[in-house]
C-alpha cells in the first residue's frame, strides 16, 4: 500500500471473508486512503459462469464517527463492474474516492 491514494477491494463471493482483505481496508481507512469496491460476480469466467455476490466486505469494519459507531459499507461506496459499466466508469470512481479522501 504504500505510494497508494486510492484502495479498490474486487468483491467476489468470497472477498467478505478473506482474513488479509479485512486487514488491507483497515489499514487503507487508518492510511485515509480513498476506497471503493467492485463487484465482479457478474463477470464470466473461461468457462462462461458467474459466482453468486458475495456480502460487502466493509460491513465488516465499523468506527467512531461523531459519538456513534458507523460501517465502513456506509462510508465507501461500492458499484457493480457489469450492471454499472465499469469499463467505462471505472476512472470516474477512482477519482471520486480520491477527492472524497482528499488526495
């Protein structure tokens, strides 16, 4: 993480519950790093099938905000990489987080 502005955490079925990515937006939100997820479960694989969504893994981290305890998931926004077109979007969120980050 280090030299990074912005974190983006690819939300697969499985991404909520992956011990190392927790730890990579924790210390992205102690670093106020810009952050975003994507959602990839619509996304083909070789043999053309997709994954059920997978929970937002930010849920899983809360902090003091103003005297009461606030997700990470009401925080940080997350988008769908087909449904949202984020071929064509993505650069618009990564900048977006960026200024909301203040970077």
């Amino acid at each position: 993480m280090k030299g990074t502005s912005v974190t983006v955490v690819l939300i697969g079925a499985e991404t909520s519950q992956r011990q190392y990515v927790g730890y990579e937006i924790k210390k992205s939100h102690e670093k106020s790093n810009g952050i975003l997820g994507i959602y990839i479960h619509n996304m083909k694989d070789v043999n053309s099938h997709t994954d059920p969504k997978g929970a937002n893994p930010f849920a899983n981290w809360s902090i003091q905000r103003d005297g009461q305890k606030a997700l990470l998931s009401e925080i940080y926004p997350t988008y769908d990489w087909v449904n949202d077109n984020g071929r064509g979007n993505i650069s618009s969120w990564i900048e977006a987080a960026a200024k909301k980050a203040g970077n």
